[in-house]
C-alpha cells in the first residue's frame, strides 16, 4: 500500500504542473516559430523602388526596400501580411532605439518570472499552470526572434472597413490568452481567500476565541 504521506507522493502533483508547463510551453512554441517560417518563406513581397532584384527577408523588410503583400483570408477582415517588428506584441514600441536589446532582456525577465511563479503555484491551480506556460512559450518565441533576426516576424493582419489593427503572430495571442488566464487565477484565488477567511472566523466562533456580536 503506498502512503500518501510519503516524499514521493508528496511530490507527484508538483511534478504534475511542471510536465503540463513543459508541455504547454513548447507547444506553443513550435506552433509560433513554425508559422513565423512559413510566413517568411511563403507570403509574398513587392520592392517599393520598383527594382527588379528578389526581397531578401527579413533585412529588405527592415530596411524599408521591400513590404509584404496581402494575401485575403476573410474579404475586409483578415489577411495575411509578413511584416517586421522591431517593437513588442501589436506593434508597440516599435520605434524606440535599442528595443531589440530592451525587449529582449524584459523577454529574459518574464520567463524566469513565469518559472519563480510557477515553483510557487499550488498543484490545484490548474489554471495558473496554462497561464504561466502559455505566456513562457510566447515571450521565448519572440526573443528567438529578435536574438536571431533583430526583429519579429509578424504576419496577422485583421482589419474593419479602414481600420487596420497592428500585425501580430502566434507568440503574441498566446500571451494574450496566458496573461487574460492569469487574471482569471487572479479573481478564483480573490474568492478562496474570502473563503478561507469566513471558515477561520466560523472556527473562532464556534471555539469561542471570538464573540459572536450578531446574538
């Protein structure tokens, strides 16, 4: 008969959420950095000096010789469209010198963030696990980027009638959706807090360490 109590047992559910970050994180990373190099090798270019040499991708982007070209994949709403950012997520801060080594060393920072909070993480706050790895996965798939190439390929494109939204990738949903579960996490442990609050003062009550004020 195993014993729950052992330093095996014990140890199993933490063992548990670190294989699901794993797991999780590197999907999210392949998924990234696959469609980054079909959208590098496969989505069209045009020259804007009208020259006759091939687009060299990603530098003719960068150096403003070359733009990528739409490609519809929903008439007025969504296309694809390779582009190359120099900044972070959507487009920001795309035009401030030394982003490539400011958002790169933030990248760093928020990975290892995201392995401190994980090794703090309750095994039940299954949750938080996703959360962490989804945003792991996205912020080391935009620092290969900007280690390798010195910028982010981006190739999403949604828009509505003349409104275009900033080009964003793969990485950046993926940080979206891990940083909007964070905030979920964030609200359950709100409500277990609260929980555990009224349960100690129901215990104190019923210990007689605290008087009851509503009899």
């Amino acid at each position: 008969m195993t014993d729950s109590s052992t330093p095996t047992a014990a140890a199993e559910p933490d063992r548990k959420k670190w294989i699901v970050f794993l797991i999780v994180a590197v999907l999210s990373l392949v998924a990234d950095q696959a469609t980054k190099i079909w959208a590098r090798g496969s989505l069209p270019v045009v020259r804007l000096d009208r020259g006759a040499a091939a687009c060299i991708v990603p530098d003719d982007i960068v150096g403003r010789t070359c733009q990528g070209h739409p490609v519809t994949v929903i008439g007025g709403y969504w296309d694809w469209r390779l582009s190359m950012n120099p900044g972070s997520a959507f487009g920001l801060f795309s035009s401030q010198e030394g982003a490539r080594i400011l958002l790169s060393i933030v990248g760093i920072v928020a990975v290892i963030g995201m392995l401190w909070m994980l090794r703090k993480a309750r095994p039940d706050q299954k949750i938080l696990h996703w959360a962490l790895a989804l945003v792991a996965g996205g912020a080391v798939g935009n620092l290969i980027d900007r280690i390798y190439f010195g910028v982010v390929t981006d190739f999403i494109l949604w828009k509505y009638q003349n409104h275009e939204w900033p080009v964003f990738n793969v990485a950046d949903v993926v940080l979206v959706i891990g940083v909007g579960l964070m905030f979920i996490d964030i609200q359950k442990e709100g409500r277990r807090e609260k929980e555990l609050k009224a349960m100690r003062q129901e215990k104190a009550k019923a210990a007689g360490l605290v008087k009851d004020h509503s009899r």
